[in-house]
C-alpha cells in the first residue's frame, strides 16, 4: 500500500488549517465585534468558497498563482513556484476550509459576555491583551471545534486541489486525489483502504468535537 497520499494529506490539512487559524481568528473577531462599511460584503464573501463549485474557487486561484497571475508572477521573480506542488495543495486546502473555522470562531466570540471585556477595558487592558486573555479563553471551544472541522474539510479536498496542485503521484497526490485516481485505475481494494483511513480519521476527529461539548470549567 502506498502511504505517501496518506502523510501528504495530513501534514496539507495541518498546515492549511495553521493557516487558517491565523487568518480566520483575527477577522472571526472582527465580524463578531467590529461594525465596518463593507461588513455584509465581507461576511458574504467569507462563505463564498462553500457555496461556489470547487472547479470555479480552483479557476480563479490558478489564475492568481500561476506562473502569468499576478502573486505567481511576482513569486517567480524570487525563484518560488507555486502551482502543481504541495504548497497549492495546502493553499486550496485552506481556502476550501476556512469558512467553517471563520463561523465557529464568530459565534464563539459572539457568545463571549461583553461586560466581560468592557470590564478588562475598565482596568487599562489593551485590546489585543483583551483579546488573548478574555476572548480567546472563552471561545475557545468554538476556535478548537472549529479548527477540527477546518483540518477535517482540508483533509478531504478534491476540486480545488485538483485544479492547482494536480494529482501527482509521490509529489502532490493527496488521499482524496489517489482515492479517486485508484478508482478509475480499477484498483478497488487499494481505494477502499485509503477511504476506510479516511473515514476513520474524521470519525476519530468528530468525536473529539462531542467529546469537549461535555467539557465543563
């Protein structure tokens, strides 16, 4: 059995859901907390990658990234090529993710007691100690589930990471990819272990979810 799509799968959706964790937080709080010109467009445009097909979301980041896109241009120069490697793979993982982890940590942060915070504003407390002592500590059940389902989406992207990774055996190949290339290749039993790993995997990662909605303080 070859395990390579397997490690390449996990350390992609590790590192697109890091990613995601980065970026996502900061504008989850900022939708949760801030009211902005453009914040109906912003929140509509966070959700765009669920609702839109996977072939469009992969269209539209192949033309960014590409070797005549304007970021693939400008990394080019520097010698960093995007488009067919992992590092695609981990950027489409992210995009096609991210929005669950932007929703869960919004309504986590939204759940969060303003007085509690106003109270930390009160006694001279920044915002950004606000934040990392008050915020974060309470939502933080909604940031962890939410980081569980962003790696469990990352996990099993096909579309998008068809589009700009490709499926590359031994280089950008991931288990969804080679699930699918076995299956055309007629090679069933080798398909069916790699979406039994796949199963359990995300089984074994949702059940972590029920498990912390019991946690109690």
């Amino acid at each position: 059995m070859d395990w390579f799509p397997i490690a390449l799968s996990l350390q992609v959706s590790a590192l697109a859901t890091l990613f995601a964790l980065l970026i996502g937080v900061p504008l989850a709080w900022l939708l949760a907390r801030r009211r902005f010109p453009g914040r109906d467009l912003l929140e509509a445009a966070v959700v765009l990658p669920v609702i839109l097909p996977p072939t469009v979301l992969g269209y539209y980041l192949l033309v960014l990234i590409g070797s005549q896109g304007v970021i693939g241009r400008g990394l080019g120069v520097v010698g960093i090529e995007l488009v067919f490697t992992w590092k695609a793979a981990v950027i489409a993982a992210c995009i096609g993710a991210i929005p669950l982890l932007i929703k869960a940590a919004q309504a986590g942060f939204e759940s969060v007691d303003r007085t509690l915070e106003n109270a930390a504003r009160t006694l001279g407390r920044s915002e950004w100690s606000i934040f990392w002592s008050v915020s974060v500590p309470l939502a933080w059940r909604s940031l962890l589930a939410g980081g569980i389902l962003t790696y469990c989406r990352a996990l099993g992207d096909f579309g998008i990471t068809l589009m700009v990774a490709g499926s590359i055996p031994g280089k950008t190949q991931t288990m969804a990819l080679a699930i699918y290339d076995r299956v055309q290749a007629d090679q069933l039993a080798e398909a069916n272990r790699l979406a039994l790993i796949a199963v359990a995997l995300v089984i074994g990662l949702l059940l972590g979810i029920g498990r912390l909605a019991r946690v109690r303080y």
